[in-house]
C-alpha cells in the first residue's frame, strides 16, 4: 500500500487553515487513510492504490478541504496554452510510443518539496506505472534546454550523456544499463543491444533516456523557476492519467500550468494536459440500494460537492444526477464508485446501522463447519494449529520434499520465497518444524486450509480444496503412532467404511507408508518422513506426518 508523509504544517498552509494533529487524523480516517506513524509535527498515512490523486500533499489536502467544507465542487484550474512542441519520430513507436508533456511556470522550491515532488513521482511511477512498465515520468529544469523538443529512438551504444548520479561521466544508454544503480534496476524495460527511447532538445542535450533515468543537464534544484514535465510509456491511457494526476497537483498549490504540443508522425496532434472533466450519470434509486441512504437531491448535490465532482444541475433529474469527475480522479470507473465517494463524504460513521428485512438466519458454511470439527478432533488428539501461507516457495514445496508438480506459478513473485500457489500442506508443515527447532520436544502440528492445483475442466483453469495436514517429531515418531492418528480422526468424524494400504511416495519412508481409501477413492497418505526430506530441512528427530484431502470426505459426512 503507498505511503504518504503529511507534516501539519505544510496541511495548514495548503488548508489555510490551523488543524490539531488529533483533528488530521479524524479527518484522513474518514477518507479511507489508515495512520501508518504518527508523530508530533504530522503523520505518515497509508491510501488505498486506486486514489493515485493522493500521492502528492496537495492532492490529498484537495480532498480535506472537501469534506471540511472549506472548498467545494469541481476544482477550476486555469490552463494556459503554450507554445512548446515535442515531435515524436517513428524511431520510437516499436519501443515506447507514446509521450504527452506539460510545462509548470514559476515554482517556488525547497530541498523539502523536491524529495516530496520526487516521492509523489516515484509513487505515481508505482501505482499507475507498474514500476515504469506502463508509465514514467521525467520531471526537468527548464533553464538550460532549448525547445522544441524531439522524442524518437536512438542505438543504446551511442548518444552518450552524463545521466544523473555522475558528476561528469558520460555514459551511453547500454553503459548506463549496465553500470549505473537505476539502470541496472530497470534495464528488463529496455533492449539495451539495439534501440531505446530519447527525449533530447534543439540542440541535442538530453533531457532523458525513458523510462531509465534523466540527463544531468535537467537536474531540478531549489533554483529551478519553471518545469518541464514528460510522462512516456506503453499505454496512453495510462499517460495522460499519471500525467493529469501529477499537474493538477501543482495547479492545485497554485502554479501556473501550460500545455504542451505533442506532434506525432501519423499528422495526430495532441495539446496536453486537458484538464477536461468526464461526465457520469448517478441514479439516486441505485444510491439508496447500495447505502441504504434516502437522501434528497440536495443532500446528494452537497455531498457530490464535498466529494469535489462536479454537479451538472440542468442536465439532471429525479431519476439521474448528471456529475461531472475531474480528470485526476482516474478510479472512477463504474457508477458505484461515485457512490462510495458520496458515503465517505456523508461518513459511515453516521450511517445508521439496521438489522436486513430477511426471512433466513445466518449460519455458519457447512465446510466451516466440518473444518471446525476437524479442528476439534486434532485438539484433542494434542495438535497444535498452525496457519501457513497460501503463496509457497516451488524450491521446498517440491524439491525439498523429493516431488514433482505443476504448480499455480506467479508471474512476478516479490521473493523466491513465495513464487507458486501451494498444492499441499504437507511441505510448509515441515519447514515449520524446521523453524521451531529451537523449542523443545514433542511437536504436534497441524494445518487446515486451501490448496489450489490446475484443472482444466473450471472456467479458471484451477480448482481450491480443502486439505488437513498434520505432523509429529520426537525421537520415537513412528509409522505406528500416525496410524493411531489417522484411525482417531476417521473415528471423530464417523467414518468407518475407509481402508488403510500400503503406497510408495517419494517424501515417505519406503516401507512405512500407506494411503487412505473410502469407497475405494483415494482421499489421503501417511508415514514416517524420508531421511533424505529431513536431511534437507535440516531436521535431526524422525517425523511422522499425513495428509487427508478433506474435499473428497464432506460428501460423505
């Protein structure tokens, strides 16, 4: 979730007027901002993604001052057409096509506002970028460049700059992919061996090499006057979002913003950014469904306000509120979201709680149910619950554990740690008797929860079931002692037509390993442990363990 710092002065100042650290708190927990620290000059607050408008200070104040009544309505940015081109050559199109700009006049900056501007950038960079992948933002020092500018492709090998974070080495795109931190980091968005982006301007000077990193020569600083802003990337839906984010932000502190000409090779011209509202229709019937609220139409006109749309008063009627959404609210993508703003504008807190006018009474889901009673039974028996991640590590989830699988694989796991989707139990119950090592002896545990495995015959292609797993480790855990286990479980559910042979499984004991039937189905497996998988989690004691796909037995319960 992305974090932003709002230190109490700088959201007096926005406000224009004085809070108490107590009252700004109140106030972002009623917009949906959880307090992640607290200090006494401000609070740091953590924002739900699909509100990138409150990536900046003053996007987020924009939205105090609505629901403190101090502004109201569709903000009113003035924009400014200026004079500015950047011309697109074909050169990019294969690369990263699309670029739209604006020009942000006469800014006053600090070394504080520049690490908040460079935050608001990299967060943008993160929520609506897919980390650069979609959208990168290049934000440039106007006074040493020369319009108009140029955007087309260039051979990595070649053009070579001083980017920034080197004094005075010039580096060429390939070098900088390779040897410079934020190439390195980002190199997988470029073909550092043939062409990449460049935005460079009259006289050759780079601006920047997107979506990698800036040329030195436009490195903002507390003397910086006027910014040049570029927004590049692969969707150009999600350009000119960030890039109506990003500037409305400085109009909303006051800044002058001016628009940019964007000339591409097919003749389409673009002047950026619009500012240009969006029109979305609100049926107050659909409003009562949802919130249970029966407001009248100007309770819903002032709480549409509070909320900063607009309201288009001669084109709506009882039945339907013409609103009009302001361009950086870019999360607005179906009617009830407009209706989740209405609700955070008039509080929940002040929605009165009533009991459903419904004829049934809740109970608890009959899978619950029979997991709770296995639960109860593994209590019994002296088990202790544990709860292991759904999201597994593909290295001990198999070859630890001497299997094989095809597995739900995640495209872009955050750690090696957690890359699949677990498709049993069995092997995050023994790494947890490797993380309990420490403690003493015996250990029983156990787990109950989903595995996902790929099936075809779905229409995701994947099936979620319910397993039980257990396992024991002491210096005498033995066949014998989960055999008792298994029989004292089919007991407690009152199960008795079920049959107990001998099997072969690659993470048991050759010999002292057997699997269960009901109704000569096969439902679950039981042993003692191999060597070998105890050798790799590094575990000295023997472990007896089983697992019971309890799916397969609801039906007969």
């Amino acid at each position: 979730m992305p974090v932003i710092d709002l230190p109490l002065k700088r959201v007096n100042e926005l406000l224009g007027k004085q809070l108490s650290l107590e009252e700004l708190e109140e106030y972002c927990l009623q917009l949906g901002a959880d307090i992640d620290d607290k200090r006494e000059d401000g609070v740091k607050v953590e924002y739900n993604p699909n509100r990138p408008d409150f990536s900046s200070v003053p996007g987020f104040v924009r939205a105090l001052k609505g629901i403190m009544n101090i502004e109201t309505g569709l903000p009113n940015y003035p924009l400014k057409k200026g004079s500015l081109k950047v011309k697109v050559e074909k050169t990019v199109e294969p690369l990263r096509p699309f670029i739209q700009c604006a020009v942000v006049r006469n800014v006053h900056l600090t070394k504080e506002s520049i690490a908040e501007l460079m935050n608001t950038q990299e967060t943008i960079h993160w929520v609506v970028g897919r980390d650069r992948k979609k959208v990168s933002i290049g934000i440039h020092d106007m006074r040493d460049i020369t319009p108009p500018f140029r955007y087309y492709g260039e051979k990595a090998d070649s053009h070579a700059f001083i980017p920034l974070g080197e004094e005075s080495r010039k580096m060429t795109p390939k070098e900088i992919c390779e040897e410079h931190p934020k190439g390195i980091k980002y190199a997988h968005l470029v073909n550092k061996d043939g062409s990449v982006p460049f935005l460079v301007d009259s006289k050759g000077g780079v601006l920047s090499f997107p979506p990698i990193i800036n040329g030195i020569l436009t490195l903002v600083t507390e003397k910086t006057k006027d910014l040049f802003i570029d927004v590049t990337g692969t969707d150009e839906q999600a350009v000119k979002n960030a890039l109506e984010i990003l500037t409305s932000s400085f109009a909303e502190e006051g800044y002058q913003v001016e628009q940019v000409t964007v000339e591409y090779p097919d003749k389409k011209t673009l002047i950026t950014p619009t500012f240009q509202p969006s029109t979305w229709y609100l049926r107050p019937k659909y409003l009562k469904e949802v919130l249970g609220l029966d407001l009248t139409q100007e309770e819903l006109f002032k709480n549409l306000e509070r909320s900063r749309f607009g309201v288009i008063k001669k084109e709506s009627t009882r039945k339907k509120i013409a609103v009009s959404v302001p361009s950086y609210r870019v999360d607005i993508l179906h009617e009830v979201d407009i209706v989740e703003d209405v609700a955070i504008s008039y509080g929940y807190h002040n929605i009165e709680a009533i009991l459903d006018n419904i004829h049934t009474i809740g109970e608890e889901h009959p899978v619950i149910k029979r997991q709770n009673q296995c639960r109860d039974i593994m209590v019994g028996l002296g088990f202790i619950e544990v709860v292991t991640y759904t999201l597994v590590s593909k290295e001990w989830q198999y070859t630890k554990m001497r299997t094989k699988g095809t597995p739900v694989e995640l495209l872009n796991p955050v750690s090696k740690e957690y890359n699949i989707v677990r498709d049993s139990l069995l092997p995050s119950l023994i790494n947890t008797l490797k993380q309990n090592k420490p403690y003493t002896l015996p250990q029983r545990i156990f787990d109950i929860g989903d595995v996902v495995r790929i099936n075809d015959a779905y229409e995701t292609k994947t099936s979620r079931e319910v397993f039980l797993s257990g396992a024991t480790i002491h210096s005498k855990a033995d066949f014998v002692e989960v055999k008792a286990i298994i029989e004292a479980i089919f007991r407690g559910l009152g199960i008795n037509n079920y049959t107990l042979e001998s099997a072969s499984h690659p993470s048991f004991f050759e010999g002292r390993c057997a699997k269960i039937l009901v109704d000569k189905e096969p439902v679950g497996v039981f042993g003692e442990i191999h060597p070998e998988v105890l050798n790799n989690f590094e575990l000295e004691n023997p472990v007896a363990a089983f697992e019971i796909e309890l799916e397969k037995l609801f039906p007969k319960l």
